[in-house]
C-alpha cells in the first residue's frame, strides 16, 4: 500500500466515525480531518507523479547526451 493508500484509508476510518458521532462538534472535527486527509492523499499523488516525471527525464537525458557531451566539446 503506498501513502496515499494509506492517507484515503485514514480518511475512510474518519468518516465511518463520522457516520457514528454522537454530537455536532465531533461530527466537525471528523469531517475535518477527513478532508485533510484526502487533501494529504492528492497532494502525495501529485508529488509522486512529478517525482516519476523528473526521473523519466533524467533517465531520457542520460541516454541521450548532448553533442558536446558526446564529442568532448568544452561546454564552457
């Protein structure tokens, strides 16, 4: 299970005690951390899914040097 995962079954738990509050405060404070806790979750995908993007283009740049990395050219 990775973060997020985990974060949406944080969020899952806050709103099956949500469904069993047993006052208006409580029922606020649940709903509340059950949207932060989807909020953590997509802001984890969204982190995740830059991360992979900036790897696949330093993977891409490594396999593909420049000219002048390829020829020795200075590239000063």
């Amino acid at each position: 299970m990775d973060r997020a995962d985990r974060c949406r079954t944080q969020a899952d738990e806050c709103h099956r005690l949500l469904l069993l509050a047993r006052s208006g405060a409580e029922a606020t404070i649940l709903t509340s951390l059950m949207r932060s806790w989807k909020m953590i979750a997509n802001q984890t995908d969204r982190y995740v899914a830059i991360m992979k993007k900036e790897a696949a283009q330093r993977t891409r740049a490594s396999a593909n040097p420049s000219r002048a990395e390829r020829t020795g050219e200075a590239t000063h």
